[in-house]
C-alpha cells in the first residue's frame, strides 16, 4: 500500500513546472522496485530541471506536506520513509525517489 497523495505532488510538478515552455517532447519515467524492507519510487523527467535562477527562497507547502506524511509514517512504522530530489545531467530534468517502508494490508 501506497500513503495517497505522497506521489501525486511529484509528478504534478514535473507537468506544471518542468514541462512548462519546452520546446521538445517531455518524458515522464515512474519505476517501483522492492530494496529489502522498502519501497523505492524513482520519478524522472527531462524537463527545465534546476536553473540558477530557481527561487531557493520559496518554501512548497508540498514539499512540507510531504515531509510530515514521511515523518509521520516512519514513525508508525518504526522504519525509514524519506525522499531526496536530484537534478539531471547539463540542468535537464529532476529525479525524485522516496523511499518507503513495505506496507500491507491486514
């Protein structure tokens, strides 16, 4: 089982903003594998990716969502839930994993 909405934000950003004014098809990737006791979800595009003009300022009100569901599950769980957002190669494309505990339903 997947925690609703812990994927969505990241894949909605990619759209919204990674797409947005390219001028070549955007590729969206989302891959599920199994590493021991957790779930790993590894969604990558080839959009903008991260510029220096990127505002570093701004603080996502997802971003915080995300962070306290992850907070929140870890601890239920007593595992290790988190994300890391990596940009891609030349400043094209963000890749965002998540790392979750192996949940099933009872």
């Amino acid at each position: 089982m997947i925690p609703s909405m812990l994927i969505q934000p990241f894949i909605e950003n990619s759209i919204l903003h990674g797409f947005s004014g390219i001028d070549y098809p955007g590729k969206l990737l989302i891959r599920f594998s199994q590493e021991a006791a957790q779930l790993s979800v590894k969604i990558s595009d080839n959009g903008k990716g991260f510029t220096a003009q990127t505002d570093k300022t701004h603080v996502s009100r997802a971003s915080q969502i995300i962070e306290d569901r992850l907070y929140l599950l870890a601890k239920q769980y007593r595992s290790k839930a988190n994300y890391r957002i990596d940009s891609g190669e030349e400043g094209k494309g963000v890749t965002a994993v998540i790392s979750l505990p192996i949940i099933t339903q009872s």
